[in-house]
C-alpha cells in the first residue's frame, strides 16, 4: 500500500512527465488529426501497453533483465528508430487530406502497433522509469507490489495526459484546410524523423 502523504507529490510528478511532448505524444497527435480521436486513443492505448511492460521489468530488476535482453533491447530500439523515421517520411509526404471515414482508417491493431512500438523506441522512458520510481518506495517493505502500484498510477496519468492531446487533435481536424494539414504533416513528419534520428543514435547509460 503507497503511503497517501505521497501521492499528490507524486502525481504531480508524473504529470510533469507526462505533458512534456516527446515521440508517443507526437505519434498520438498525427494519428489523431489523420485518422481522428478514435485513432489517438488506440494509439495511447499500445503506448500504455508497453509501459506496463516497463514497469514490470523495474519491478522484477532492471538491471538483471537489461543484461540478459541486452542485445534484443538494442534492436528493438534501433527498429523503433526506423519505424519513427519511416512514419515522419510518410507524413512529410502526404498530400494533406485526411482520412474522413472509418473505411479510411488505419486497422486498429495498427495504431495499437505505432503506439507500443514508439514508446519502445524510446530508452529514456524506460531509464526515467527505472530512477523515479523506486524514489517512491518503502523500502521496509515488499517493493514489486509498490512499483507496480506506482507504475500503474504513472500509467494513468500519463493516459489522462495523451488523451487531452487527442481529443484536442481530433476537433482539430476539421477545422483544418488541406494546405494548413499539408504544412501540419510536414512538420511533424520532420519532428518524427529527428525524434527517430536522436533515438538511433542514444547510448545506454
């Protein structure tokens, strides 16, 4: 049980870091204002997937699994990389009309995809989660409960967060001309692809 004269510092904490933009969000706003708010939150929902798997792995050893997995994390991380690269390019290249019906919707399971596997590409989630939380824990007592605990509360805030970027998104775009989604896309797709660039070239701490 997490000490309730924690939480609110806690909470804040997270919404700190949920806020700051970074590439799950910036994946969240381009699928929202491309396919809508129902397409930002299946992709929040593959962003909070992964980040359930991150939590478990702080919860069970970092360090212990990171260098058993070493190898497998790298190219997960350099795959992720690519994949970022590859959807900045695609949406610096398109010609700015958005997808208006469901039919022209990515398959849910796609954005579910693009989500976790964004998160994923991003180390620093994973090192940030693995320095912050145990801040938190009691450590008189059993700590995998208290992670997991703290991992789900960081979890939900850091849904909360994304959501209000999609929603937002997802008005957005239709009060958007093709020209402005145009010059919208290639922005974010240049965002997308440095986003992507800076991950490949991350060294682990």
């Amino acid at each position: 049980m997490i000490e309730a004269a924690i939480i609110l510092p806690y909470v804040l904490a997270c919404l700190l870091f949920a806020v700051i933009p970074g590439p799950s969000v910036s994946i969240v706003i381009a699928n929202s204002l491309a396919g809508g708010t129902r397409a930002g939150l299946f992709t929040i929902l593959g962003t909070a997937l992964s980040m359930i798997s991150m939590v478990f792995i702080v919860a069970v050893g970092l360090e212990a699994v990171m260098t058993l997995v070493s190898g497998a994390f790298e190219i997960i991380k350099l795959a992720g990389a690519a994949y970022l690269i590859w959807i900045g390019w695609k949406m610096f290249r398109s010609n700015g009309q958005l997808a208006m019906a469901d039919g022209d919707r990515l398959p849910i399971g796609r954005y579910i995809w693009q989500g976790a596997l964004t998160n994923w590409s991003n180390p620093k989630t994973l090192l940030f989660l693995s320095a912050f939380l145990p801040q938190f824990v009691d450590l008189t007592r059993p700590a995998f409960g208290q992670i997991i605990t703290l991992g789900l509360i960081c979890l939900a805030v850091a849904a909360v967060s994304d959501s209000v970027y999609a929603f937002a998104a997802g008005q957005a775009r239709h009060l958007l001309s093709v020209a402005r989604v145009r010059l919208l896309n290639r922005v974010s797709g240049v965002i997308l692809m440095a986003g992507g660039i800076w991950l490949a070239l991350q060294k682990r701490a």
